[in-house]
C-alpha cells in the first residue's frame, strides 16, 4: 500500500514537472520579430503582420520631443523617433528649433534611456524609438567637441583627417543614445551669395563625394545613421536658398547627384532628407521621379526618406500643389517619402487622415514602413535599447577630442595672402589692434553646440602676445542696429507683461478673433505654419494691443517692419497705415517717449498669402557703433 502511494505521488510530481516545464516553454516562446537569430527580413515581415493602421502610420512620422508634460495616450501607437530635448521656437517658423544645450551628456542619455525604456515596456509591440539629432561638424549638445565647420574641414582636403573627425562625433553621439543625425549636408555651393555655403564642403562635386564619403561611412560603421541633405539642389538663381529649380537630368547627374549617389554606394547612408525647394514644378518630398524612380529605382537604394522639418506642408502653404495638409502627406507617401518630420507632435492630425485613407496605396506605406523597422533592427535596438552612461561621463570628463579638434582647426586655415610678409608678426611690434566683434565672441558657426572652453580670438592674442599692448574697439556691428524689436520688458497687457494677441480667420479683422492669447512681443515670421493651429496658413489677420513704456525721456523712432499690411496706433494716434499687400519693408515715425509713462499700443496686421513678416521696432534701445576713428587715433 505504501508503495502504491509512493508510485502514485511519484506519477503526479513528475506530470506536474510536465506540465511546469511546458508553460514554462510556452511562456518563454519569442515572438518572430523578437527573436534575433532570425533574419532581418523574417523579423520584419513579423512585425508588420502584426501592426495597426496607426502604429504603421506612427512609424512615419518623427519630431522633436521628450515624455515630458506627455499626455495620456499621446505615444499609445509608439513613434518613428524623437529629437529629445529640442522644440520649435514658438510661433516662428518652426523650422529652426531650439535645444536644450544647458543638459549634460549624462542627463540626456538617461534621458533618452528613460524613453526608450517607455516604448520598448508601455507600447503594444514595444517599438523602440530612433533618437535623432544634428551633428554637422560636431554635435549640437553640451559636453559635445564642435570640430571646424564643413567648408574648413573641406578645406584640408584631407579624407583621412575627416574620417578621424567624423569617427569621434560618432562615438560622443552615440554615448548620448542617439543613433541617426541629420547630416552632412552635401549640396554643391555654387553661388557665394547663399547663405548655407559654410554647411557644405564647397562648389566642387568630387571634393564634397570624397568628404562626405568619410564622414557617412565613419558614423554608419560606428551604428549611427548618417541623412545626407538636401535632395536636392536647395539653392537656385542668385543664391536663394530652397528656391525653385529647373535643372535639366545631365546637370543633375553630373553636379549635384554624385555626392548623394557616393554617400548611398560607397558611405552607406542609410537615410537621406529632401529639400525646402520645387523641382521641374514639383516639390522634392513628393517628387516621385526623384524619389522612387531615381533613388529606390535606378540607384537601388534601400534606406529611407525623410522630409525636411515641415517640408511635406510646403506642397500647401509655398509651392501649392496640394489642396490641403492630408492631401500632402498622401502625395508625400505615394511619391516615395518615407518618414514626415514635423516640428510638433500636434501636427500628425495635419497628415494621419490622408495617410489613414482606405484609399492609399497599403503597399507602399507596407514598403515605408518596413524600410524604418529593417534600420531599427539592423541598429540593434530591439536587443540593446539602452545606452551605457558610463560612457559619456568619461569622454566629457577627459575632453578626449580637443586635439584632434585642434588639428583639424590648424589644417583648415588656408593663408590666402600675406602682403609685405605681415605674418609672422615681428617681434618688434609693441602694440595691436584688434577690432570687431567677432573678435570677443568665440563663434562656432552654424548647426553649433556649446563647445567646450572657447577661446575667442582676442583671448587667445591675449594668451600668445605677452609684452605686447592689446588695444580692442567693437568697430562695426556685423548688423544695422538703428533699430531693435521692442523687448518684452517694455510691453504689457492688465498690468502683465507682453501683449494681448488676437487672430481672425479672415483679412479685414472682422468678427469675432479665431484665437486669443498672450505674446512676449511683436517679432513674428511664419513660413511653413501660421500664428496658431487653429488658424490657416493663408488669409487671416492680427491685432496686437497693450502699453508701452519707454526706459528714457526723448524723442526716439518708433515703427513696424514686415511684408503685407500693417498699422501701428501708439497713445491712440495712427502712426503708421499701410493697409495694402507689399514686400518685405520697414516704416518708422518719430514719437516723444516719457520715461517709464505708459502708452496705448495697438499692431494690426494682414497676411493674404505667402510668407508672413511682422515686427515692432524702435530705436530707444538699439546699440550705437563704437567710435571706431577715435579709437584709431589714439593708437
């Protein structure tokens, strides 16, 4: 009998290890997508099996953002990627954004870990986010090296020395979490008089193939993907920049293609972004010749497009082929668009609809959508999300590339002339003069960071020329400074500071205001958006009212500058009244200004269509040259 029970228990233990380890298996069996011994393209086509129309939606649309103030919901669906830290300039245009360069490397990366950890463990699928960011010639973050801009690290003509650059911004990218930058910008400068030459690597197409080629393959072997920008051709006629082109397809392939084509073939890039301007009539982010049939077709190229920030609207507000923001988004999609970057995360209502439509083309948002996961796989984020913080910590802490930064400074300086052999100084000057601005403020150029211990040019003479007598004048500003937008201490609504702000849905300010709301100051430019949300691109109008105060007792110039129409009413009078459409100008009326006593202020303005301009100005506050003559004088 005690055998029998012994038997007994001995059979019910081991079906209960049976069925243990069976649940225990059951439980521990990886989804395809997730299994990594499996091929990219298995895990891929698993993936999308398994995705909604909004999550794939999701995965094409990118901004700048965090989790921070995120509202329930808000990133249910997941997201292609994120630009953490940065946001657009309130209403401006929205195109340039502003970072948070104040955020240690430690602080982002975890961070940016922090938010990786949301979408891989809250979302459905757990769909890790691309971190993206702007690294032209180092990148823009505190604790980051800022190497020489573009066109002086082309002036070294030295690929070797890129690839070493371009490897160390690599790594101080990726030790932060990010994994795809928006660079490097490979168009031709073939007009000085545009105002991006110093972004690129110059007017020659084999140099800049041959410096974009070392920088895209160093970051793309270091896991980071590299967009070179902006296809294509983003500068026409007479240096404007984004303006419309009309290029023949010789002229493309043999100036402004085989940078783009090199970056693809022989760098590796995995991305590309396309460009503000129209090509042939059609705008570049819904140019399927330029980038379905040329790109994916003819040069087989296998990563994905993005727009430029709010480019895919344009095709509404500036080159108006599109009726409305849904219609865009579709012909953005439809003509090989992969991934819409908007500066906002409230603009995907401006594109979901249209993308959503039952009408769309599944196929190709199925292509799109496959060509973002097959980077986030081949990235490895779904094994490796998180980033080490050790890693950044000690790159800041040693500053381990301020001498490769300064090599690559010293072989970018090209002497152009030395007449009367003036350099070397000779050792028998007692005195220099230095003059300019520039000369105090260490500037680092466009697409910049922080950068670590600047010196500025008049520092470092300090530093060099002891026993020399250093004599410094601010000479000529690098910009008129007659006069000024009014500071937002000088302006106030109910006693508050700034300016009451009122929209109209129309041009004549009639009815009721569309929105109302509080603004710093008059000091507006809407390009690829308008004052709200809630306001069309085109067709409204704006009064802006409240009191003004001035710091000093006088008679000073007061006015508006801007295109369209505006009015400027101060203490109840009609100063200025220029109610009719017109370019870009600048009125100003003499007004006597009591010290600290307020005065009625009212700016009405109307915007038809185009870009918008508007700004308050006065001189009360603006910056007087140095006197320059007196200072050469006395030397």
């Amino acid at each position: 009998m005690r055998n029998l029970r012994q038997t007994g228990f001995c059979a019910i233990y081991t079906l209960a290890c049976v069925l243990l380890t069976c649940v225990t298996a059951a439980a521990q069996k990886v989804l395809p997508y997730k299994d990594s011994t499996l091929s990219i393209d298995v895990r891929v086509k698993d993936l999308l099996s398994r995705m909604t129309p909004e999550e794939k939606f999701w995965q094409l649309f990118m901004v700048p953002g965090d989790l921070d103030n995120m509202k329930p919901g808000q990133y249910q669906h997941g997201i292609f990627g994120l630009q953490v830290s940065a946001s657009g300039k309130g209403d401006e245009t929205q195109q340039i954004l502003s970072y948070n360069t104040e955020e240690s490397g430690l602080m982002l990366v975890r961070k940016i870990n922090n938010i990786q950890k949301y979408f891989v463990e809250k979302t459905r699928l757990g769909i890790p986010i691309i971190a993206f960011d702007e690294s032209l010639h180092g990148l823009v973050r505190e604790g980051a090296t800022s190497f020489p801009q573009a066109i002086a690290l082309a002036a070294t003509f030295d690929t070797t020395l890129m690839r070493k650059v371009a490897t160390a911004i690599a790594l101080e990218t990726r030790a932060r979490g990010i994994r795809q930058v928006l660079s490097p910008v490979v168009n031709i400068a073939s007009d000085v008089r545009w105002g991006r030459v110093e972004e690129t690597y110059g007017e020659d197409p084999f140099l800049t193939s041959a410096m974009a080629v070392a920088f895209v393959r160093s970051f793309e072997k270091m896991g980071v993907i590299t967009t070179p920008k902006h296809f294509v051709a983003n500068v026409g006629d007479g240096g404007r920049d984004s303006y419309p082109i009309h290029f023949s397809e010789r002229f493309l392939e043999e100036v402004h293609f085989p940078p783009f084509r090199a970056c693809f073939e022989h760098g590796g890039s995995r991305s590309v972004m396309t460009s503000y301007n129209s090509l042939d009539g059609t705008p570049s982010s819904l140019q399927e010749w330029l980038l379905t049939k040329k790109l994916k077709g003819e040069w087989n190229f296998k990563g994905f497009v993005i727009s430029d920030a709010n480019a895919t609207g344009g095709a509404v507000v500036l080159h108006r082929t599109a009726a409305d923001y849904p219609e865009s988004g579709k012909h953005a999609i439809s003509g090989g668009m992969d991934v819409i970057f908007q500066t906002d995360y409230d603009h995907y209502k401006l594109f979901a609809p249209g993308i959503l439509d039952k009408g769309m083309d599944q196929a190709r948002i199925d292509d799109a959508v496959s060509r973002v996961l097959r980077a986030k796989f081949e990235l490895g984020l779904f094994e490796k999300p998180y980033v080490d913080e050790n890693v950044v910590v000690a790159l800041e802490k040693q500053n381990a590339h301020k001498v490769l930064a300064k090599e690559a400074a010293l072989k970018s300086i090209v002497l152009l002339k030395n007449a009367n052999k003036t350099l070397p100084l000779k050792k028998d000057i007692k005195t220099i003069a230095v003059i300019g601005e520039d000369a105090v403020e260490a500037r680092l150029g466009g697409y910049s960071g922080p950068g670590n211990k600047k010196v500025s040019i008049l520092d470092g003479i300090k530093e060099r020329a002891t026993g020399f007598n250093i004599l410094y004048a601010e000479g000529c500003k690098r910009l008129s400074r007659d006069v000024v937008p009014v500071e937002p201490e000088f302006l106030s609504f109910n006693n508050t500071p700034g300016l009451q702000a009122e929209y109209f849905d129309n041009i004549e300010l009639k009815g009721m205001p569309v929105v109302v709301k509080r603004v710093s100051q008059v000091d507006f430019m809407w390009t690829l958006s308008s004052p709200d949300p809630l306001i069309v691109d085109d067709f409204y109008s704006a009064r802006w009212t409240g009191k003004i105060k001035s710091p000093k007792t006088g008679t000073f110039k007061i006015g508006l500058e801007g295109n369209d129409g505006f009015r400027l009413y101060v203490d109840n009078k009609l100063l200025i009244d220029n109610w009719t459409k017109r370019s870009y100008s600048s009125e100003l009326r003499d007004f006597y200004f009591e010290k600290e006593k307020s005065y009625d202020i009212r700016v009405e303005f109307f915007e038809p269509v185009g870009n918008a301009r508007i700004r308050l100005v006065w001189d009360v506050t603006a910056d007087s040259d140095g006197k320059i003559l007196f200072f050469l004088q006395n030397l």
